[in-house]
C-alpha cells in the first residue's frame, strides 16, 4: 500500500499513546483511594494455608486485588480501595 507510515514512526507513536492511556488509567483508579466499592470477586488463588489472593472487578471495572481468609470467588463484598485504587481491605458486609 502506498504512503504507509514506517514502522519505527508508528512504534514510536504507539508508545505515546500507550502512555497516555495508562496516567490517564492511573488518573481515573486515583480518584477512588480510600473509597468503599462493591467488588465482584472472579478468581481466587490460594497462597497457602493462611489466606487467599482475590481478583476482582468493581461496578465501574476497576480491577481490584486483595488477600481473603477463605476463597469468595463469585462472590460481591465491599472493599476500601488502597494505593492507585488497585489494593484493597476486604469488608464483609
């Protein structure tokens, strides 16, 4: 195809417009330190027999992760958001 751009100039705008999405991703997670949210938890992975590493998706698709005493996969519970709105304190309501 004719005029295409070169590959080193379409890797290096690329690269601008993958950092511009993630400081604005951070941006946005930012705004919700210290709130409580309601997390839908979709995996649960066991670190050993003192607890379990949760992932889940808040209302507004805000991936959360955090550690639980037993597995609440599938499960919705409130949790406090911590650095980058990304950790969080589960709160069993």
């Amino acid at each position: 195809m004719k005029s295409q751009i070169r590959t080193q100039v379409r890797k290096e705008r690329n690269a601008v417009y993958r950092a511009a999405f993630e400081e604005s991703a951070k941006a946005y997670r930012q705004k919700f330190v210290g709130r409580i949210l309601t997390v839908l938890w979709e995996s649960a992975t066991q670190y050993d027999e003192r607890g379990w590493r949760m992932e889940g998706l808040t209302g507004n698709y805000l991936r959360v992760e955090a550690t639980a005493l037993r597995p609440m996969w599938n499960e919705i519970s409130w949790v406090e958001l911590g650095r980058d709105g990304i950790g969080g304190v589960i709160r069993l309501a």
